[in-house]
C-alpha cells in the first residue's frame, strides 16, 4: 500500500549550477536583491570561470584523439586541477549562492569531492578511469541546469570547431551545460530520430531521450517540444520495445498536461499545492515503486518544487517540500545525479530536526544508502557515510528502540 503524503502540518501554513544562471534566483524583497549584488558579482565571476574550465575538460575528455594525445597530458591534468579548485571555491562560505535552495550546498559538496578525485586519479595515472569520472561530472551541471525554467537561456550561432566535433549525445549534454537549451534540444532530437543509433548505443539513445524531456518539460515547460521526442522513438522502426512502451506512457501524460490550463502562479503557496497534486498523481500512476510510467509527471513536479525552494521557505513546510523532491528523485534516477533523491532528505532533516517530517525522511535516506552500498556481495557500508547517517538519524529523532509493533498489541 502506498504510503500517505507527510502534509498533515500544511494547514497550519497561509497556503503557500554551473554557470549564471542562479544570478536571476528571485530573493524576497527589494531590499534583500539590493544587498545581495556584490554576492551576486562574486558568484557570477565564479561561474564564469568554472564554466570556462568544465569546458576544456568535457572537450578533451569527449575525444579520444584530444585525451590520448601525449602534448595534452599537461594541460589536461591542469584543468581538471583547476576545476577541483573552483568547485571547492563555490561553498566555502555559508550562504555564498543566491540559489535558496538548501540542498545546492550539499550538491556542490559531492561535486567537489567527484572533482577532487578525478584529479588525483589522473596525476596518479589512471587516465581511462579519471576519464570516467570527469564525464560524469558534466551530470552534475546537467541535473542542476535542468531542475527549473528559472534563470538564462543562451542561445549562440557560434560554436567552436572541437565542440562541433563531439560526438552527438556529448555535444547536446555540453550545450546543456552551457545552457543553450535550444541547440541541446536539437541534437537529442538528432540521436532519437537516428535508426542506428537506437541499434549500435541504445544506452546513448535513451540518455538522449531522458535528457531531452528534462529540457522540455522542466526548462521549456513545453509539452509539445516532449511529445516530439517521445513521437521520434516511438515511429523509430529500430527502438527497443521497453523503451517504445515507455514512451507511449509518456505520451499520455504529456496530452494530458496539454490538455490542462496553463498554470503560471508566481505565488510560493500555489507552486507548491500544484507540486503536491502532481506528486500525488504520479503515485497513483506507478504501480510498483520504480515504475517509469509517471516520469513526465514527477520531472514536472520537481521543477515546481526547485521553484517553490528558491524562494527561501523556511520551516516544516520547506521541509515537506524537500520530502516531495524526495520521493520524486526516488524515480528520476536517471534524469540527473543518482543520489539526488539523498541530498533533499538530509535538507530535510537539517531543516525541521527531531520532527515526524524529519523521521520520514530519515527512513528513506536509510533505505537509499543500504540499497545503494548492496550488491552480489552483499552490503557494505563505508565508516564515513555510516557516520553521516549516524548523525542524521540523531537529528531526525529516530530512536529504532521506540518503535512499537502494534500487531502484538
């Protein structure tokens, strides 16, 4: 049975990364965007220069001829040093993003210990496997790019030869990361109408796929930019039939939300009553807890969330609305960083300790980090994250020796 939705404190309520983008994050009050200018000056400038170095990263680590090339080791392992450097550069202060939202803070922590490694990594020679985790790194500026329509959009007819020379799903995630959605859109567009690709790299065509709808539904808010691309796999003779089948069940959600009347609200309360019915409706679709069907639903939802946590909420109802972002991240595993879902538990927990709300999220944080240290040899967890969750299930309350089997009663 489906568990019931942790709002039973919202009446007491008055119904309510990478680059510049958090520039435009609103702040409350005239006052508050007049004193935040020099902040936002310093964030821009950091911005400005890790997207510049994330840049020459991607693009020698995309090409196999750029990273293998001996006459580039040098400066390879330079950037990726220096990306380090900048990524720890971002939070080495409370309260340096003009992005409220609390979980940013926690993100870019894992980005900079993911930086840090992939550095060390390759000064220790392990180029191929340093290789892996500075690609993955881009995700990092892909979930963050995508998570709502909030901030610029660039739109550039120039782009440099060795970027036009990526290979496709590279180049649109790097368009992404660069934020030009526009050119993004074109290429995943590119890879889901290719025959070949959903046959030699169905693993590419669905990233594609995946990553193309973060942008339509979440940046574009635009549910006909997302029925072209599931349309593009759906007559795609050489698509996988899973895949097939789920973009027919993103279809229906997608002319269903067509179908809606356009919902624009600026107002905090009714952002987040609207990602709580979406929420609610998306868990009324799924009929197992990793079902995909309610995809487009959820992707909807998280951006109303991100939206409804820039706008600084404080208290349990900010805590309810990282609990939402949640479970919705639960789903959307492959819409970003894996363990997303786990960085708005925590937020949770910090944000309203030793709470009913903050023991909710605890158990899910529990369960994402024993399911994810599980394998076919069984479960191990790491001393430093089974402290953290030590010092989490302390802040939360959860007491296990309290719990009481009603059954025996």
């Amino acid at each position: 049975m489906k568990e019931k939705l942790n709002l039973r404190w919202l009446a007491i309520f008055p119904c309510i990364f990478l680059s510049a983008s958090s520039l435009l994050m609103p702040l409350n009050g005239v006052g508050a965007e007049a004193s935040s200018q020099p902040l936002k000056t310093q964030w821009s400038q950091k911005m400005r220069s890790l997207e510049a170095t994330l840049n020459k990263v991607l693009v020698d680590t995309s090409s196999d001829s750029r990273f293998n090339d001996r006459k580039k080791f040098k400066s390879i392992e330079r950037n990726a040093s220096q990306l380090a450097k900048l990524a720890h550069s971002l939070f080495e202060k409370p309260g340096q993003s003009p992005d409220q939202d609390m979980s940013q803070a926690l993100i870019g922590k894992d980005f900079a210990t993911e930086a840090d490694y992939a550095a060390s990594t390759l000064k220790a020679g392990h180029r191929e496997y340093a290789r892996v985790i500075l690609n993955s790194i881009a995700g990092f500026c892909i979930a963050c790019h995508t998570r709502t329509a909030i901030g610029p959009q660039f739109a550039s007819s120039k782009v440099a030869p060795e970027v036009e020379a990526l290979p496709p799903l590279a180049k649109g995630n790097y368009f992404v990361a660069t934020r030009n959605f526009d050119r993004a859109l074109a290429e995943y567009q590119k890879i889901t109408q290719d025959s070949d690709q959903a046959i030699a790299d169905p693993f590419a065509y669905e990233r594609a796929l995946r990553a193309g709808l973060s942008v339509a539904v979440r940046v574009k808010k635009n549910p006909d930019l997302g029925l072209r691309l599931v349309e593009s796999v759906i007559v795609n003779s050489k698509s996988p039939y899973y895949m097939k089948a789920q973009a027919l069940e993103w279809k229906k959600s997608l002319l269903e939300w067509k179908a809606e009347k356009t919902f624009d609200s600026k107002d905090p309360g009714k952002i987040f009553e609207e990602a709580n019915r979406l929420v609610m409706k998306a868990r009324a679709i799924q009929k197992f807890p990793a079902d995909p069907s309610a995809d487009l639903v959820y992707l909807r939802a998280s951006g109303l969330l991100h939206e409804f946590l820039s706008s600084a909420p404080t208290g349990l109802i900010a805590s309810n609305a990282y609990y939402l972002a949640g479970i919705s991240y639960d789903v959307l595993k492959d819409y970003g960083t894996r363990d997303f879902s786990e960085f708005y538990y925590r937020s949770c927990i910090s944000t309203s300790p030793y709470t009913e709300i903050s023991k909710d999220c605890y158990r899910r944080y529990e369960e994402s980090v024993y399911l994810g240290y599980t394998g076919s040899g069984g479960t191990y967890i790491p001393p430093e994250i089974r402290a953290r969750l030590n010092r989490y299930e302390k802040l939360s309350g959860s007491d296990p020796s309290t719990l009481i089997d009603t059954q025996k009663m």
